[in-house]
C-alpha cells in the first residue's frame, strides 16, 4: 500500500510539474536555440542534416510528456470541481 501511494504521489509531482507555464517558455527557449544554432555553427552539411533531426525528434517526444502533464492538470481542476461543495453540483 505504501509503494502505490508513493508512486501516486511521485506521478502527482511529476505531473504537477510538467503543467507549469514557466517550464514550457524554457523549453521552447531551449529548442529555439537548438533549432537555430547548428545553422550558424557547423561547417558540413549532413552533421547539420543529422543534428536537426535529433533535435526534432527530442522536441517532439518533449512535448509529448508535456501534453500528458496538461491532461492531468485538466483531470485534476475537474476532480476538484466535482469535490468542491462551492460549485453548485449537488
């Protein structure tokens, strides 16, 4: 019982985390640079070619743990709203 209840709260951070506003503009700032960088820096091609699709591919599987923080803090604003004796659902 114990483990399961820290694994929720674990996932509660983590989740909780990943719906911040401030962690999605230093993500976007960080990848803006990532995306821009190797166009002024590196001399062949193909490096650049490869680099970009990395980055890409890294952007991508970020944004994805984002969106599933997102639909958690959804879940959570709703579950409030149904316990929430203020909200006029009785």
């Amino acid at each position: 019982m114990k483990s399961a209840a820290r694994v929720s709260s674990r996932s509660t951070l983590v989740r909780t985390i990943l719906a911040r506003p401030a962690l999605h503009v230093v993500l976007a700032l960080v990848f803006a640079a990532a995306f821009f960088w190797p166009i002024f820096a590196m001399e062949k091609p193909a490096r650049t070619f490869n680099f970009l699709y990395l980055v890409w591919f890294i952007s991508l599987v970020a944004l994805f743990v984002v969106s599933r923080g997102e639909e958690a803090r959804e879940e959570d604003e709703e579950d409030a709203a149904e316990q929430d004796p203020r909200s006029g659902a009785n």
